[in-house]
C-alpha cells in the first residue's frame, strides 16, 4: 500500500544531514512518497526500512510482458483506480483468439486480416497487440502445426491456450524464445502451468472462479519466486465480471493486497461482432489489462481503438501537434489562411474537411496547451494578443501576399480585437468544421 509523506517521516533516520539534497528529512520523506526520488539518496536509512519503503514503491499493479519482439505487449503498472488521480500507464491489449482447427489457408488469412487492423487517429498509430492460439481440436499435434503457421506469419506477441500441460510443454520447446502468455484454463492444472512458465520463463494467465481463489494461487507462485502472472475472471454476466475487475482493482490499489496484484484479462466469448464489441468496451473501461475477442472485422474493432486511445490518454496532458503553419494541398501566396488550436483532435478535424474542401489552404496551430477552441478562449490560451504574436513568430506575412486570416465562428467575439493588434482583416469562419468546404468554396468565388 502506498505511504504518506509522514509513514515515509517515521521510517528515515530524522537527522537531517541534507545528503539526499533537501534540507530535511520531512522534505524529503513528501518526495519520497510522490516517487520522485529514490530511497538510495539516503545514506542512514536501516535495511529494514528500506525494504518497506521499496515495497510500498511498488506499482499496485504488477508489469507483465508478453511477446519479445519489437512490440511486446506491455500491461499492468497501474497505480490509481481513476486517471484523473495520476494516469493510466498501460494500455489495455486487444488480442484475437484463432483455433487450431482453422486449415493453414484459414489460418494465414486469419492472420492477415488482423494485420490490417491498423489505423491511424489523431496522429497516432493504433494497432492491435496479440493473437491467441487455442486448442479446440485435442490434438497436439494439430496445435503444434498451427503455431509453426502462426510464428512462421506475424510478428505479434503469442498466447498459448493449450489443453493440457504436455501440448503446453511441446508448444515452449519451440516456442519459449517469443515470451508467449501461457493459459490455464482450470485451476486443478495451476501447479502443472506453473512449473512450465517458471522453467521456460514465460508469463502464466489463469482462470479461478472467485476472488480468494486467485489471491491463493497468485501467493503460491509468489512463494515458488514466479510473478508473472495475469488473472482471468471466470465465464460470468459481464456485469457480475465488471463488478470482479473493480473489487481485484480497488484491493490491489485501495488496500494493497499483493494477492491480486496483477493484469487481469478478460475473454469475450460472444462471436456475433456488436454484442462482443460492446462487451469489450466495458472491460476496456474497467480494468482489465488484455481483452481477447474472436470478432476482428475492422468497423468494430476501430471503435474499441478509439476508446482505448481516449481513455489511456493523460488527462494532464492532452494530444496535441506542433504550433506551425501546415500547407494543405498545393497551398500558394495567395491561398486562404486560417487559424485554429493544436489540439489533435481539433486539428485533424479541421484538416479532414479542408482536405476534403480541394481548396489550397494555410492552416496555423496556435499554441494552446493542447486545448480546443472554446477551452482555450476561456482559459486566455487564444486571445487577440496570442493570435497576433503567433502570425509575427510564423512570418505569415512572407508566406501569403494578401493580409486576410479566417477565424473559428466559435470566438468571433475577438475578431474586431485581435484585427486591430494584428493589422490583419479577419473572416469569421463556420462554427463547425464541416461548413468549411463550402465556405472555402464561397470564398473563393
């Protein structure tokens, strides 16, 4: 459980040496318990106080690597029940389940199909993390055969959801090298599991069916020195299954139980796609570190992306583009210029519709923190006085001949202002970014 400032107070030596470089040891103990130095800069600290104070150091939420790529599947290191209290450092993995009954055909165009799910939103990538193999046909060797297609056909990290510990074993000695996710999905073969992810040193995934069944099992491997683990929630309601990922949170956050201090996953069994997309969204929202679906078709995956992108985005610090004119299309001397924020979501926005409009155009970020147009105005980010300094910092003034800058309909409050300080004549442009194709066309005209 993390410490207060004066938990961390009680356990330093109190003599205020100022070797760890703060004047004293209550300044530093504040420090300390915001994780922004380390215990080491104390040199009068006991060993047994170290020992507690790099326990409660530890993230409530353990950091589990599948996959030893270029682009393993990072989940886990989570600190705080809501983002607004700090952030949401991983995440959450979206996988997809293939069965080993698929032919080597069925099986590469599986595969290629989940390769594609790769789009681009606001400037950044989003991708899906993980395929899962699983055994439906009880055959090993089948099993076997469709891992050598899979390793042979992507580069995204593995989960083996082999029937018994002897496929598990067969599949690690080729296998072992990928850091695979290793799959229990019965809790009487938790030992058998156990000690093949702890020989191959490979992450271990396990079903229980409640609370306590975890935390007993997540201690006995804990015992055995293994801890890499990730939790998955027995086949319940996905309410009854939400309501499970918020209590193993809040114990692992809240009350500090090491027991269930790990990723939990969570397997959506649904096949028809919006059903199972929706589901998905739920455990993405709360909490669950890896998502594994059997639907990929991309119109319902994109969504899940989206959300994804939206929830695991610092709330302190929001996306945004570099403050600079951008040239759309074959943009000239004589083309519009306009103004906005450079908040990502503003900007692609605004970009989309004048890319759509097929008018050349100047477009200028402002920068706003990252905020959006009314959000910036309130906060005295995009003012007359800012607008005008920036279009001084850009030298608009040697990038066009005319002397004309369009201005969102929201704050066209300023525009009598902000051409007084500027010397430019201002436009009031659409409220909305989808009025601007005609109103470019119109202005052109």
């Amino acid at each position: 459980m993390a410490l207060s400032g004066l938990d961390v107070y009680k356990l330093l030596p109190k003599t205020n040496c100022k070797k760890c470089g703060f004047q004293t040891c209550l300044a530093f103990a504040m420090q300390l318990a915001k994780k922004a130095v380390a215990v080491d800069k104390c040199p009068f600290v006991t060993e047994q106080a170290r020992v507690v104070l790099e326990e409660a150091g530890q993230p409530a939420i353990r950091l589990v690597a599948i996959g030893a790529g270029e682009r393993p599947a990072l989940i886990g290191n989570e600190t705080v029940l809501f983002r607004h209290e700090e952030k949401f450092h991983h995440p959450t993995a979206l996988g997809f389940i293939l069965d080993d009954t698929l032919s080597a055909g069925a099986l590469a165009q599986a595969l290629k199909e989940i390769e594609a799910l790769d789009f681009e939103r606001v400037g950044q990538r989003l991708q899906v993390d993980l395929v899962a193999l699983r055994e439906t046909s009880g055959d090993p060797a089948r099993f076997l055969a469709a891992l050598g297609t899979l390793r042979q056909r992507t580069t995204l990290p593995l989960a083996l959801m082999a029937r018994t510990p002897e496929t598990l074993k067969k599949a690690l000695e080729t296998a072992a090298g990928d850091r695979p996710l290793v799959y229990c999905g019965h809790i009487q073969d938790f030992d058998d599991f156990l000690k093949l992810a702890q020989a191959y040193c490979v992450p271990l995934a396990f079903r229980a069916p409640g609370i306590a069944e975890f935390s007993s099992a997540a201690r006995k491997a804990l015992a055995a020195g293994f801890a890499d683990l990730v939790l998955d929630i027995d086949d319940i309601p996905a309410a009854e299954r939400l309501w499970q990922l918020t209590q193993l949170r809040r114990l692992a956050v809240r009350k500090g139980a090491r027991g269930v201090g790990f990723p939990v996953m969570a397997i959506v069994r649904a096949r028809d796609p919006l059903p199972a997309a929706v589901e998905a969204s739920l455990y993405i929202a709360k909490y669950a570190g890896l998502v594994l679906l059997e639907t990929r078709q991309p119109q319902y995956i994109l969504p899940l992306l989206t959300l994804r992108q939206n929830i695991f985005t610092d709330p302190q610090k929001p996306l945004q583009v570099e403050p600079r004119v951008y040239a759309v299309g074959a943009a000239g001397d004589r083309s519009p210029v306009l103004v906005t924020t450079n908040f990502s979501l503003t900007y692609y926005t605004v970009l989309g519709e004048l890319e759509a409009s097929r008018v050349p155009s100047h477009l200028i970020c402002v920068d706003t923190e990252g905020m959006s147009v009314l959000t910036a105005w309130a906060a005295e980010k995009f003012t007359p006085e800012h607008i005008a300094d920036t279009l001084v910092k850009f030298r608009l003034e040697e990038i066009v001949k005319h002397r004309r800058l369009i201005i969102p309909g929201y704050v066209s409050m300023m525009s009598g202002d902000l051409q007084e300080k500027s010397g430019w004549e201002i436009l009031v442009g659409p409220r909305e970014a989808a009025s601007l194709p005609s109103y470019l066309k119109n202005l052109k005209e």
